[in-house]
C-alpha cells in the first residue's frame, strides 16, 4: 500500500468528531441567524463568516489535543484541574443551556415539518425515533457514519446557491475585500455580527468535541489527522453559511426575515426547489444538532459521576448514560408541544445562559492548553497562545455583548 | 427516596474526589480565575436589576 492511500485511510478513520461537531454547529439556530443576515444585508458580510471559519477551527482544535492527551472528556478535565466550584458550575451551565438548545432544535424542527404540514407531535416523535435508534446500535463508529450521513445532507443547500445565479464579480468581492453593508455601522449590523459569532462557537461544542474524541478513542499520534477532521468541519460550515447567506441575499434581499422557516415559507413562491431545501436543511440542522447537544450533555454527565457513558457500551452496561440521554430529548420534545409555551423566552435564555458558560469554558481550555503537567509535550506553543488567547477574548467581549444586548435590547440603540 | 440517596451520595463523593484542583496555580492562572469570578458577579448582578426593573414596572 503507498503512503498516501495509507494516510488517506487513517484520515478517513479518523474524520468524525471535528466534522460533526462543526456541521452540527449549523444547527437550527444558526440557519436562523444567516438566513436572517442574508435577507438583511445581502452578500455584503460573506467576509466575515469566512473570517469565522478559522476562528471556529482554532478554538476547536485546542479540544482534539486535550481529548487525545488526557482521554478525559472537558466536564472532567474542568473538574480535575479547577476543583469542584468550577466543576460544578460549568456543568450544571452546559446542562442548562443544551437542554434550552435542545428546545430551540425542537421548534426548528417542527417549523421545518409544518411547511410540508407535518403536524408538530408527529415531527417530534420521529425525532425521538431516530435520535433513539441512532445510540441504540451500541457502537459508536456505528453512531458516527449516521451522524456523517446527516452532515452530508447539511449540504443539501448548496445546488440552491447554483440556481440563484450571483455574479462571479459580486461573490468574490463580498467574501474577500471587508467592508460594511450600505447604511454603514450600525447597531442592527452590530447585533447581527454578535451574533454570527455567537453561533459560531458555542460551549457545547467543546465539551462534545473533546468527550467524542475520548469515546473514538483517538490518541495523542491521531492528532495531526484529528486537526485536519477539524479543519475539513469548519471548511463546511462555512459553506453552508455562505451558500444561505447568498440565498437568501438574492431571494429577500431587504425583506424582513425573522426565522429559517419563515425564511423558506417566503421563498415558496419564487422557488419552489429552493424552498423545500431550505426547509429539509433547517429541520436536517435541528436534528444534528439535537444529536449532538444531548450526547454533549450525557458525556459530560457520566464524566463526572464515574458512570459508564460509551457509545460502545450497551444499554444496560451504561444505564445511567442514555436514562439521561433520553430524558433529556423527552423533556426538551414535549416542552415544544405544550402549547403557547414560552419559546420566544427560552430563546432568549440560551442566549443569556451560554454568555455566562462560555467565557469560563474558554479560558479553562487556555489554563488547560498551558498547563504543562496536563499536556506534556501537546503544550500551546507561542504562537498558538498569541492566536488562541486574542480569539479568546474577543469571542468574550463579543459573546458578553450579545449576551447583554438580548436582556437589554435598547441599550446599544434600537435594534 | 433510593434514588435521591444514591444522588446525594454521588455528589459527596464527586466533591470528595475534586476537592483539590490539580491545575498549577501560576499567577496567570490565579489572576484568570479572580477575572472570571468578577466576570460572573457582574453579569449575575445584571441580570438581579433587570429582573427588579422588570418586576417593578
């Protein structure tokens, strides 16, 4: 066997938790925010969702080497290094903002299956099914070609950026020379940007990324090929930003666009083909994410209180791992069915909730990258701290921003 | 009652076990922890006035 077929093979063995864990960061939420911003201001920010793509690989990848030096998932690793009001406080926030994430995946769904007329008690059902089935397989590899298979139908929106013709001139100059929508800097554009990055990187992801990474089991000689997973998973959901952002762009340009569904309901008439895809990523978008979010979760549980939490363990060697897996997608499946329940609240509260979980994740996952008795010879280099750390922190002050803007919408202006 | 037990017992034994952080406590380490201390107080201080705010109105 050549060389190159032979690390083609161990790539291709490694891929799965960078690309999943950054096709699932389009989840529902996501969808929302760029079809919203495409709608709003046109192509005129694609350089600026490109700009998150490495923004998104570097904060990710700093959990493929902790994972694989430590074979300690983030929860755990949070709890041994930073004793146990750190500990707690960084648990009790995931499970709180992914069980409220949760919910949001849920209304995204249901939106989506109502545009077929798909009654929401039935979308939310054949959630369950297949989020049951799919960790039910007591294999994790198993788990992860499903969850690759809906990675790919994520891309299902890109034929819709072909059929809307944008001109080769306008693409190019919107995705590589910076400049601000006409109308200048404002505080929508401002609140918009906030949140772009907000859903970019978000504190799930690094306890999945890291808790998946233990469970496949990779090592410290996997990391190469675990840095470029990671590096192909933000190369796609920059795509699939961009693609809707020039959807959306073209299709309703100016229009008032509040969500991803809604986005879809609009363009029906113009295009049908466009917006039935919409609509299938939107609810394909939810269902990885909920995927994802909920296992985040489990992981960090059984972590923490020494149960077994393995994909490859069966149902009755790691009982407490999916009872709480399974709870966790009942509660946040039934809440979207109670109705007029307070989802335009619960929205607001991830928002708020996951400012407070963020900062602390990343900065213990600095301390952690630094801490020499940890990583060993995996340590941040300097050049590594000079990037991560200012990403770090303007992530912080932008993610804070947000944060306090969605409790105080009048304080930077009117939005 | 069992099951509260077992999850009380769960949490003494998780406190026990990280009673000790493990991380070397650098001045940059300390001075992020006390940042982040402040962070939160702030932030949870917010959100206190704007539920009184709210609350009043």
């Amino acid at each position: 066997m050549s060389r190159a077929r032979r690390r083609l093979l161990l790539f291709l063995a490694v891929l799965g938790p960078g690309v999943i864990v950054m096709v699932a960061d389009n989840d529902a939420g996501g969808i929302t925010t760029y079809t919203v911003t495409g709608a709003k201001y046109g192509m005129h920010l694609l350089w600026f969702l490109i700009l998150l793509g490495p923004v998104a690989y570097y904060v990710q990848e700093m959990t493929v080497r902790l994972g694989a030096v430590t074979k300690r998932g983030h929860a755990e690793a949070i709890f041994r290094a930073f004793g146990r009001f750190w500990g707690w406080f960084s648990l009790l926030d995931l499970v709180l903002t992914d069980w409220l994430t949760m919910i949001t995946e849920f209304v995204g769904m249901t939106a989506a299956m109502s545009i077929f007329h798909i009654p929401p008690l039935l979308t939310v059902v054949c959630c369950w099914l297949i989020m049951g089935a799919m960790i039910l397989t007591g294999r994790y590899w198993t788990w992860e070609k499903i969850a690759l298979l809906f990675c790919a139908i994520n891309l299902i929106y890109i034929p819709a950026a072909f059929l809307v013709h944008p001109t080769l001139h306008d693409l190019l100059y919107n995705s590589f020379v910076p400049h601000f929508p006409p109308g200048g800097f404002t505080n929508d554009l401002f609140f918009l940007l906030m949140a772009n990055v907000g859903t970019t990187i978000a504190p799930w992801m690094l306890f999945f990324q890291q808790s998946s990474v233990v469970d496949k089991g990779l090592v410290e000689k996997d990391v190469k090929f675990g840095k470029l997973d990671t590096g192909f998973g933000a190369v796609l959901t920059v795509v699939v930003a961009v693609v809707l952002i020039i959807v959306c762009g073209q299709l309703l340009n100016g229009a008032t666009v509040d969500d991803a569904a809604a986005a879809a309901t609009q363009i029906m008439p113009t295009s049908r083909v466009i917006g039935t895809l919409i609509a299938i990523g939107l609810f394909d978008a939810g269902l990885l994410g909920a995927i994802c979010i909920s296992l985040a979760s489990s992981w960090a549980f059984g972590e923490v209180f020494g149960w077994a939490h393995s994909l490859n363990k069966k149902v009755k060697e790691a009982p407490w791992f999916y009872a709480y897996y399974f709870f966790d997608l009942l509660l946040a499946g039934t809440v979207v069915l109670i109705p007029r329940a307070p989802l335009v609240l619960i929205t607001l509260f991830v928002q708020v909730i996951a400012t407070t979980l963020l900062p602390p994740a990343l900065v213990f996952l600095i301390l952690l990258l630094n801490d020499k008795k940890t990583m060993g010879a995996r340590v941040n280099t300097r050049w590594q701290n000079i990037v991560n750390i200012s990403i770090v922190l303007v992530i912080i002050v932008l993610s804070t921003l947000y944060g306090i803007s969605a409790v105080f919408p009048n304080l930077f202006g009117n939005q | 009652m069992n099951f509260f037990k077992a999850l009380i017992d769960g949490v003494r034994e998780v406190n026990r076990k990280y009673a000790k952080p493990e991380v070397e406590t650098t001045l940059f380490v300390r001075i992020c922890l006390l940042s982040l201390r402040i962070y939160l107080i702030a932030l949870v201080g917010l959100m206190i006035f704007k539920f009184i705010t709210t609350w009043k109105k």
